[in-house]
C-alpha cells in the first residue's frame, strides 16, 4: 500500500507557474512508475504527465507538452510537476498517481493502483 500526498496548488494568474509536489510512501517509490491527472468541474479525469525509471520514460499530454515538466527525487519519495504558462483551462484538481510497473499504458488513469487526495490548481484570466 502507498500513501500519496499532493500540495502546491493555488490561484495563480494565467501565464504564472506552479509546482506541485507529490510526497509518497514507502521505500519502493522508486520501482513505481507515477503520473499526474486533473478533473475539472463537469469533465472527466484526464492525463497530464507520467514519469517512469526505465522503459517508456516520460510521457506528457499534449496540452500541456512544452509547457509542464514531470520529474522525481527518488531519495525524497517525492514526484514534481513543474507547471509553466498557465491557461485559464489548466485549472482543475490534480492528482498524483502511483502503479507497481511501467508499460506502454501510462496514459489510462484505470491502470493506477494509488491515489492522492488532490490539490486544487485556478488560474484566472
């Protein structure tokens, strides 16, 4: 069982950045591959970026490509989403997320086994 923790959300204006910080447990973290999603009011969870040690990497949705950059400290068991040039439409709850292998699915919030509680990110106009 992993615990997950988010924190560094806020109200920012648009064009502002963000880090968002994910605290999990466990001495494991670092065979995990982690992602990050976000659900805003009315609309489904959605991929944003997933990072895994080896074998497919990173992975970004494409919009937020070139704008938002997923990283890990693996002696922290701690995942970043360094969160740049911030449109109004970035704004939703974000969540960390953990799975026990990397593959080719990262994507597909369904194949997560843990998650946080969330954080809400705004960003005004």
């Amino acid at each position: 069982q992993v615990q997950l923790v988010e924190s560094g959300g806020g109200l920012v204006q648009a064009g502002g950045s963000l880090r968002l910080s994910c605290a999990a447990s466990g001495r494991t973290f670092s065979t995990y591959a982690m992602g990050w999603f976000r659900q805003a009011p009315g609309k489904e969870r959605e991929f944003v970026a997933a990072s895994c040690w080896s074998g497919v990497g990173t992975n970004y949705a494409g919009s937020v490509k070139g704008r938002f950059t997923i990283s890990r400290d693996n002696a922290k068991n701690t995942v970043y989403l360094q969160m740049n040039s911030l449109k109004p439409e970035d704004t939703a709850v974000y969540y960390c997320a953990a799975r026990r292998t990397c593959d080719s699915r990262l994507y597909y919030s369904e194949t997560y086994d843990f998650w946080g509680q969330g954080t809400q990110v705004t960003v005004s106009s």
